[in-house]
C-alpha cells in the first residue's frame, strides 16, 4: 500500500516469478506532513514464489516504510505479522476471517476511536476492504488465491493461478480484462528463460510478448543475459546483456555492455571503487567500438575540485562529467558540495575550469537544522533568477512560502515577481494557494479548498473572482466535475479503473484498451446520434504503434524491421 496520492487502487502483479500484491491505498494512509517531505508511509505486499497454505493468512503480509510517521501494530501473540497501520488520514485494520481468508479494511478517520488493549477501535464500516482469499476452502492446495477490492458497492477479484506446467503464477485480472501469464524453467541446467505474456481473455487478443533469459553467475548471482520481446517474430526485438566476470575487473558482478535492438550499444568502465568512470555509446550506425573517434563518450570523475571548498560528502557523486562526440568535447558539468549547498556547473566552452567566470551555475541551498533540515531554502539560477523557500507549521496547518523573480544585489530577497503561500492541513491536503506580486502586494491569483470527503480530498475549489469548480469523487475516481461555468462532465471506469467514458454537454467519448491499458479506439457521440470513432490503434507484441485511424476514417500504417546489418529500417 502506498499512501500517499489521490487514486485509491491496489496493484497485483506477477514478478521475479512469485506471486505479488501491492496495495496501493493512495491517500488514504499518509504520514504528517508536518514531520516529513514526502507524506509516503510505506507500503503492504505479498510476496510468494510457490503456492502454500500461508496464503490465506496475513503472516505472510509485510509492511515497508519510514516510521514513526506510519504506526505499526503487530499481532499481539508473536510479533510476526502486521495487524494494523495507522497514519493521519485512516487505518488499515487486517483481520484473519478463517483459515482461508483475511480482510485489509480501509477506515478514514472519522471512523478510527481511541486504542483498546493496545489496538486501534473502529466504528461503521470500511471505506474500501481488500480480501485476500482462497476460492476453494476445502482444497488448501488448490493453487488458486483471490485478491478482491470491495468499494462504493462495487467488487472487483483478481485470481491468481499457480499452473503447474508453467512453474509459475497466472494473473486474471478483473471481467478478464487483462491476464498475465508467465512461465519460468531452465536448458541444459543453465539458462533461466521466463516467457511472459499479456493477452484480454474476452477477445484472446494478445497485447504483449517477451522473454527474459538469466544465468547463474560464478558468484552466485541471477543475473538477466537477454531479453526477447514479440519473441519468434520476423521483427523480433533482441538485447543481450554482459558482465564483468573476473574478480581482478573494477566492475566485478556489474553490467559490461548492453547491446539493443537495431544496432544500439553501450559499454561501461568503473573505478576501483566499482563506480561508473566511463560509458561508452554509439552514434549514428557505427558498431560497438572503443574508439573515442567514432562513437560517443561520457567520462566520470568523483575527485572532489581543488580549491572549492568540496565537503567530500557523497563519494558516489560524479564531481566531473565530460560528454564527448566523436572526439570532440561537447559538455562539460562540475558538481561542488558543500556543507547546506549543491553548486550545479555547466561549462560554456570546451575544457573550461569549475571556476571559469563564463561558466553556468545553479546553486541550491538547504536548511541544514531545525524542523526542516534537508528542505530546499534557496535556488539561484544562472541567468540570476531566485527562488526562495520558507516553511511554517502550527497544530493544525503547514505553510509554504516560495518567493520567485529578480533578487537584491546581495540575492538574499526577491524585489520584484511572485510569492506563493500555500496552506496544507494535517493530513497534506490542500487548504489554500494564493499567490501575490511581491511589488505591489495585489493578490494575482487563489484558490481556497473547502467540502472536503472523509478523506481529506477537496470537492470544492473556490477561485479569486468567487467561482467555483465542484468534484464528485465515487469508488474508483472521479465521478464528476462541475466546471466554474456550471458544465458538468461526468466519468465511469471500468473494472481495472481506466477511464471507460467522459461525458459532456451532451456529448459522450467513450475508450477501449487493451490487457497492458493501452488506447485502442475513441468513439464519441450524442443526441441519438450513432458514435463516431474518432481515433482507433493497434500495436504489434513489442508495444509498437501498427496503425492509426482518424475520424475520417483515414489509416495511417507503421511497419518495423531490420536492414542487412541489423539496424532498425
């Protein structure tokens, strides 16, 4: 569960060959902004290689994130699983229903109490409730687990089946809309290939093909050797991977070259430290050469400069990075850090020193104590443009002040441009934006925040002139906006929460998507009249566009394919 957006979902997937679920309760659980920048809490997931009878419980759930932002609560017996997560806006409350089934509900915070015998109370019920399940309760071996999201009346599963043959999980997702299926197993007791595919089980259209091929290195490492997309195909996209293999090499374990489909390159030199010194790349059609004449160049140097003060913090950072084309210098950038500053150098000529008086500086300063250490305090541009930040906090509300335009001779203040102030509650939702001109102080532009949900999401906007715009939101988005003219345009989603249709002044759009959420066809119509398609497309197994349809019906076809040498035509 990732808390932190507006969009309440959750994402099941299959990866690495196991079984995963993530579960993406975006605003619904966030940590005080007051306390951190992000407001991210962390994130619930399952995740399992095999089919096992832990499944059905939340033992195997795990949680995470950054703490104290986001309390957990472990199950009072063992310690061993999460029984519950509370933030600012709402609580995540997992409860084992039996054997073959627990429940993850979803409360906004007007139905969270007071803590009983260490556990948080709740009242009414859950906004949205995840239920992990086996559908097939007198066969704990079925290899077959239910993920389903019941909200606002409406209940989506997603099946996960683990198919023997294929030594791997199956995905359906939601009316069959997509499923991803994926196998793994080996040749010659050496090669790990994992073929996997992405097909909408109503139309047995298939959306995307690929296969991953690893091996077991000498140091004991899965690593990826090549990666076949729309594998079989006349267009097939090929990329192989290399890698340092020798314990003598710098990059020992780490990537060697990296060759694309159509004759694409790169190559990779690290330091003694293991870190990246040189990248080499091609240019135009020249194969894979170290010839610094003949293809691109990046050289990387983390030697803090001489005589700039450089705390040497961050060892990992390129303190030099030169661009060569064709053995030509073509961008020079420096890095200076000091104790609460970043100093970002770009050379305007060929070989210029980090101090050069021509060369292009942006510098930005960060509060280096105090409840905002490690926030950004200033920015000054090249071109001597300053942006300045302050922050401020009481028991309800944070504000953001950012100054932005043409600073004073020492750029310690902005005389002239913009002041934005910025008003967030406790659970980072908006209060108010209102933005000034710093000369005259007239207020340019506002918006004020009002008739918030119970989670904390605004349905009201409220403008400068006094207009306002409304928003419905429902169980998978918004349902509608009613603009600052009174139109209102509406929205429906289908099962996997794509936008299905928009209408408007009459008019309604509706679109269709294949398995990976791609546009496939926009129709539009209104007023009895017959929907006109507006846009269709197709793609091949590699995701590429094959044609596209306007609404005079015109076809435009795209075709791939590779030359004598390999290269893309």
């Amino acid at each position: 569960m990732h808390f932190r957006s507006r969009k309440r979902s959750a994402t099941v997937i299959v990866n690495d060959n196991a079984l995963r679920i993530l579960l993406h309760t975006n605003y619904l659980l966030r940590s005080d902004p007051n306390k951190t920048p992000t407001g991210r809490v962390g994130a619930l997931a399952v995740r399992e290689p095999v089919p096992t009878n832990a499944l059905f419980s939340p033992k195997l759930l795990s949680y995470a994130g950054p703490q104290p932002d986001a309390e957990v609560i472990w199950n009072s017996t063992n310690k061993t699983w999460v029984r519950q997560v509370k933030a600012v806006d709402g609580l995540a409350d997992i409860i084992t229903v039996n054997s073959n089934q627990y429940e993850i509900r979803i409360f906004s915070p007007p139905n969270v109490l007071s803590k009983v015998d260490g556990l948080w109370q709740t009242t009414n019920s859950p906004s949205i409730t995840y239920i992990v399940q086996n559908p097939e309760p007198t066969n704990p071996s079925s290899g077959r687990l239910y993920f389903i999201r019941n909200a606002g009346g409406q209940s989506h599963t997603n099946e996960f089946k683990w198919v023997s043959e294929d030594n791997a999980w199956t995905l359906t997702r939601p009316d069959g809309l997509s499923q991803h299926r994926k196998a793994s197993y080996t040749t010659n007791t050496t090669f790990l290939l994992q073929p996997q595919e992405w097909k909408d089980t109503n139309t047995q259209c298939y959306a995307g093909q690929w296969t991953p091929t690893f091996v077991t290195q000498s140091w004991g490492g899965l690593t990826i050797v090549t990666n076949r997309v729309a594998p079989g195909a006349t267009n097939e996209l090929l990329t192989v991977f290399e890698y340092y293999t020798s314990t003598n090499d710098p990059g020992y374990r780490l990537p060697k070259k990296v060759s694309g489909p159509g004759g694409g390159w790169r190559y990779f030199v690290y330091d003694s430290a293991g870190r990246l010194s040189k990248a080499y790349s091609g240019f135009l059609n020249q194969a894979y050469t170290t010839d610094t004449n003949l293809c691109r160049l990046t050289v990387y140097d983390y030697t803090p400069l001489s005589g700039s003060g450089d705390s040497g913090a961050d060892t990992n950072a390129p303190r030099t990075q030169i661009e060569f084309l064709l053995g030509k210098e073509i961008a020079r950038d420096y890095l200076v850090l000091l104790d609460g500053e970043r100093r970002e150098i770009r050379c305007a000529s060929a070989g210029a020193a980090w101090n050069n008086t021509n060369n292009l500086a942006t510098v930005t300063r960060y509060y280096t104590n105090g409840t905002f250490a490690g926030l950004v305090r200033s920015v000054l541009e090249p071109e001597g443009t300053l942006t300045l930040y302050e922050y401020a906090t009481n028991s309800t509300n944070r504000i953001n002040t950012v100054w932005h335009g043409q600073p004073n001779a020492e750029k310690t203040t902005v005389i002239d441009g913009t002041k934005q102030v910025t008003v967030l509650g406790q659970a980072g939702q908006l209060i108010s934006e209102t933005e000034y001109d710093v000369g005259t102080g007239v207020v340019l532009r506002q918006e004020v925040y009002s008739n918030y949900d119970e989670f904390y999401r605004p349905q009201r906007v409220t403008h400068l002139d006094g207009t306002f715009e409304d928003t419905d939101y429902g169980c998978c988005g918004v349902d509608s906006v009613s603009d600052r003219d009174g139109t209102v345009t509406s929205y429906t989603y289908d099962a996997l929460g794509r936008k299905q249709s928009q209408e408007r002044l009459g008019v309604r759009t509706d679109y269709a998507y294949d398995a990976l959420g791609r546009v496939l066809e926009i129709n539009r119509g209104g007023g009895g009249q017959r929907p006109l398609t507006v846009e269709g497309r197709g793609y091949d197994l590699a995701g590429r566009l094959t044609y596209h349809t306007n609404a005079l019906g015109a076809v435009t076809t795209c075709a791939y394919g590779f030359d004598a040498n390999g290269q893309h035509v």
